[in-house]
C-alpha cells in the first residue's frame, strides 16, 4: 500500500512539474508565466517530497522532506509577488484587462491631493 501512494504521489508531482514547464513555454506574458511557476512547481515539488517522506518512514527523512515542503510554501508565494512588483514598477508589458494596482494607486494618489489641498 505504501509502494502506491508514493508512486501516486510522485506522479502527481511529476504531472504538476510539467504542466509548470509547459506554462513556462506557452503563456504569453511573464505575470502569467510566473504564476504557472509558482503554484505549479510548489505543489509538484510539494508532492514530490511527500511521496519522499511516505516511502522512507523514517523520522529523519520524513521530518526533512516536510521541512522542504513548508520551506517550499512559505518562499514561493512571497518570491513571486516580490518578482511581480517589481515587474509592474519597472514597465514589464502585461497582456491583461485590468490593472487593478494602478487604479489603486490612482484612488490613492487622488485621496491625498484632497487631504493636502
């Protein structure tokens, strides 16, 4: 029973990898292709080191494979969002409809100029 939930859970983690790799090559601008990174290849890698942890069952690998996979969930997110700020700051052309940061900003910057006047 063992044997098969790690060669599930390698699959899936596997799977998750490739779908991150072919998001990497098919989308077209680089928010997009970030966030097909970021939370593809977090839950592959995710997966990966679960289905390492479920056929060692020893508390020495278990405890590292979980240790990398908290690792994993804590940075990417937080590496991902900084990646894409400093993206937008910078003048990264976006395929999108809606820039929700800049209209935010301008709400913002319009707010203090009546506060100021």
């Amino acid at each position: 029973m063992t044997q098969v939930v790690t060669q599930g859970l390698l699959l899936v983690g596997a799977t998750m990898t490739l779908l991150a790799a072919v998001g990497v090559v098919r989308l077209p601008d680089l928010f997009m292709r970030m966030q097909a990174v970021s939370k593809a290849a977090a839950m592959g890698v995710g997966c990966t080191f679960l289905g390492v942890a479920v056929h060692f069952q020893d508390a020495d690998g278990t405890s590292r494979a979980l240790l990398t996979v908290a690792f994993f969930f804590i940075t990417v997110p937080i590496s991902a969002q900084v990646i894409a700020r400093t993206a937008l700051v910078t003048g990264v052309p976006m395929i999108a409809v809606v820039d929700e940061l800049r209209a935010h900003e301008a709400e913002l910057d319009e707010a203090e100029e009546g506060v100021h006047e």
